[in-house]
C-alpha cells in the first residue's frame, strides 16, 4: 500500500515526515507522490584520474569526483552518457513506520535523464538530503536548474514501526547527507 495526498499532507502537517524547506504542497503534493526539488550540488567523475574502480579496495573510490556548486540563475549541463551525483535541495526525516521509495518525473525521463541507478528505496529512519544517481541516456545535453522539480517520493507505510531506523543503525553511511557523496562499498 502506498499513501494518498491525504496520507502524505496529513503526516507532513503532524511532523511525523520532515521536510526542510517546508515543500509548496500545492506545487509539489501529487496523487500519491511529493515532489522534491533539485539542490545546486553535484559531484561529477573525474574518469581520467583513475584508470578503474576495484571494489575490494575501498581507497580506489576516494577521489573519484569533484564537486561542482552551480551559482543562482545558472544551470548545470547534463551530457550525455554523463553520470553524476546530486542531491535534492530539501532535507527529509522519515518516521519508523513509513519507508519511501524515489521515481524520476516522467517530463525528464521523457528527456533521457534518470534520476536514480538502482536505490530507489529509502529507509525508515532516513534523514538528510537524498543523494541523486544521475545519467542522462538521451543523444542530446539538457540544462538542469537548481529548484527544478527532480525527482518524487512515493510513501509506503510499514505494518509495524521498525526496531531499527537507519538513523540509528550503528553501519549506517549515509545519514545526515548534506551534499552529494562518493560511494562507500563496504568490502567483504
């Protein structure tokens, strides 16, 4: 089950899902969705550095990418074949009942740019900024504005509240995101 605009207002009104800025519910509060805007962060990869990524060697993922900040009124060109990282210009909090899973907007996918690889789903417990995989599949380059709508989230209630919120999971590597961050595979 997946929660309805009513569900959605309801739990942002009560405090139960956190969104920092506060979102324009009128703008951004869809069927079943919220939409969130994209941040002026991105990391970009910097493939000429590093001849390849070995997974077993997590010191081979440091460095991969430099961080861009894109300044008000201007936009950041997506190339294409180009993957990128970036975040959402809203923070979210998400209770211990209530997980979340992130779409692309189908006005952009219809442009060729993806908004996640394969972690669509966000845990209960989450909070920071959600981190953007970013590939523009199209032939052509699209400019991408900070506060455009990016991206949208689809809330699906747990049947009981999780023992274990990702804020408090002592592995957790991602919480508290604020900019756009590097993978960190953990090796086996």
């Amino acid at each position: 089950m997946i929660l309805s605009d009513r569900d959605i207002k309801k739990l942002i009104e009560e405090n139960k899902i956190q969104i920092t800025p506060k979102p324009n519910l009128e703008e951004q509060l869809g069927s079943a969705s919220l939409d969130l805007r994209l941040g002026d962060e991105f990391a970009v990869f910097e493939h000429t550095k590093k001849a390849f990524i070995d997974t077993r060697d997590p010191e081979s993922m440091n460095g991969m990418t430099k961080p861009v900040i894109v300044p008000a009124g201007e936009a950041f060109v997506f190339h294409p074949g180009e993957f990128v990282l970036g975040v959402t210009m809203e923070e979210i909090f998400l209770p211990a009942d209530v997980a979340a899973r992130i779409d692309g907007r189908s006005s952009l996918g219809r442009l060729g740019i993806v908004i996640h690889s394969t972690a669509g789903h966000i845990d209960p417990g989450f909070k920071g900024k959600i981190v953007l995989e970013m590939e523009n599949i199209g032939m052509i380059p699209v400019l991408l504005y900070p506060g455009t709508r990016i991206c949208q989230l689809v809330f699906e209630p747990l049947s009981s509240p999780t023992t274990n919120p990702y804020y408090l999971k002592k592995n957790a590597k991602y919480v508290d995101a604020k900019h756009p961050q590097e993978s960190r595979l953990e090796t086996a």
